[in-house]
C-alpha cells in the first residue's frame, strides 16, 4: 500500500500542481455520516490528496442542492486550513448573465465558506450561443481579482476548446488549463483521439472523470443510485464486460476498481484523476492504484484494457 504522499502534476500553466488523485462529490458525503465524512478527508489530505471538486450538479435555479455546504463543514472540522487544500467548484453557462460568472461564483464561494476557488470548472456546452470571447474575458477578470486561479471546461469539444485556447491568445489572457473528460477502459474515444490530442500538445492538461462508469467497473453491475450519462449508448457493452475486466485483475493480484483508476493514470496528459469515495477502503485502493502502475508499467496496462474499449468507433473522438 502507498505511504508516500501522492504525487503531483501541473494543472495546464497556470502554476497550480495537483495529486494524481481528486477527490469529487457527487453522491459521496450526503450518503455518509458526517464523522465518516470527516475522517475520510482529513486522511485523504493527511496521504497528498488535497484537490476537492465541489462543484454542484444542479443548474441556477434548479432543485436545491447541499453537497457543497456539507463540504464546508467537512473540511472544518477535519481541521485543514484553507491554504492546505484546493477547491475545484462547477460555473454553469445557463447561469452566465449580465454579470457574467461572478454572481454565480459569489454563491457558490458563500456555500463552501471560502473567498476564492483554485479551479473552476465550465459545465457542458449544450447550446453555442455564447460569445466566448464574453466568456474568456470575464474569466480572466476573475482571475485578476484573485477569485480563481484557474479555469477548465467539462465535456466540451475539442473545436470548441481550440476557439478558446485562440481567443485568449489574441485577448493576451489565460485560457483553459484544463478539460474534464469521461476516461475509462471502456470510455477512450475523446481523450485518446487525434482532436484531444492536438490540444494536449499545446499544454491542456486533463482531469479524468467518470473512471468506473458509476461503479459497474468496480463490480456493481445494477448500481441503484443516479450514474453519468451514457454517450453512445455503452453502457450494457461495459456491463457485460465486467466478468473478463474482474479476472484481468485478478489475475494482476489487484481490484476491478484499482485495476481502472490505473488505467486513467497512464495518460501521457492526465494531471489528476477525479474518483467518489464513502468508503475509507475505497480510498485507500484507490491509493493502491498509484502502486500499480509502478507495479506493471503503464504501457503494460493499456495493452491488458484494450479489449475493453467498449467506445471505439462508436463515439466521434471530436467531443461533445
């Protein structure tokens, strides 16, 4: 098992370093009792995970929602101070108006009990009819007020994260960082396409999401709680994939769900790996993950999972 501290990766170019491993929020604390809670995050802190999205998945005037403002409690009474952890939060464009982003990151900021977000994240493109250069350039005001220190997008494609890139090229202003992206066995079209890749090499970095398609990976084949949506139409292929995935892990003397948080550790652009724990176990697997790469070798592991890409030819590598 890991002791060392996790390891840590840069975020795009925009001086922040994160663990290879994140921990998001999605259906985790409010299923767990506070004191649980706690422990588990202040051991995640304790072994270098220190990234936390919060991010909440519920539009601007949608159905309330507290995972955030449990969050806030969380990591009080775990005891970390503010400058011992980064915070990742969601902006939603529904939510984007005359005040661009900034009403919406004052709640979001008033919720978890802080001044200012490290990351944020930009949620799904679902309608083009934004001036991303309205959005580039708000972003940046942010930044320059010292509200963010960086920025990324969720699921967008890779024409419209190059729009970005080249805007805030010609606007003199930081660009994204950073792209949120499904990455598993089974989900690699996108991330390991030729479009994502001409933007890895001009510096994005990744945040992989998603790695065990809401738990079926890791074994639980009928998970009964709310999982990700399914591009493509996958997601009875994953399913009946799980029995050979399991016996490639066994084989290798690990975990299904160690077996698949390695996976996503082996792409070349991967600065972190965001994973849902309710479990201190499932924590520390997850930590075991780091071990095995090291262990098999990266390229070894992706030759294992190939079998498993359940999405190729089946989803445009363009994106969303």
């Amino acid at each position: 098992m890991t002791t060392a501290l996790v390891p840590r990766r840069a975020i795009g170019t925009s001086g922040l370093h994160a663990p290879r491993l994140s921990l998001g929020s999605w259906h985790t604390y409010d299923r767990m009792h506070f004191e649980d809670a706690v422990g588990l995050v202040r051991t995640a802190v304790d072994r270098g995970i220190n990234l936390f999205d919060v991010g909440v998945y519920a539009f601007p005037g949608g159905p309330p929602a507290f995972t955030d403002v449990l969050f806030s409690a969380i990591i009080r009474a775990a005891g970390v101070e503010r400058s011992d952890y980064l915070l990742s939060e969601k902006l939603w464009l529904e939510g984007f108006g005359d005040g661009g982003f900034r009403p919406q990151l004052d709640r979001a900021l008033f919720r978890v009990g802080t001044d200012y977000s490290d990351l944020v994240i930009l949620g799904d493109l679902r309608e083009n009819v934004i001036d991303f250069r309205d959005l580039v350039l708000d972003l940046a005001m942010l930044r320059e007020t010292g509200l963010i220190r960086a920025w990324g997008v969720n699921n967008w494609s890779a024409t419209n994260i190059q729009s970005l890139i080249d805007v805030a090229a010609r606007e003199g202003v930081p660009g994204p960082d950073i792209a949120q992206l499904k990455y598993s066995v089974s989900r690699r079209s996108i991330p390991d396409g030729e479009p994502f890749a001409a933007l890895w090499r001009q510096g994005l970095t990744m945040q992989a999401s998603d790695v065990m398609e809401g738990g079926i990976l890791a074994g639980n084949v009928a998970p009964t709680r709310e999982v990700g949506r399914d591009p493509g139409g996958i997601r009875e292929r994953i399913v009946a994939s799980v029995p050979d995935f399991e016996a490639i892990a066994a084989e290798l003397e690990t975990t299904p769900a160690q077996l698949a948080v390695a996976f996503t550790l082996t792409h070349p652009a991967a600065a972190t790996t965001l994973f849902g724990a309710t479990k201190l176990a499932q924590l520390e697997s997850n930590l075991g993950a780091l071990d095995l790469v090291e262990r098999v070798g990266a390229a070894r592991l992706r030759e294992l999972v190939e079998p498993f890409w359940a999405d190729r030819g089946v989803v445009d590598p363009e994106g969303p």
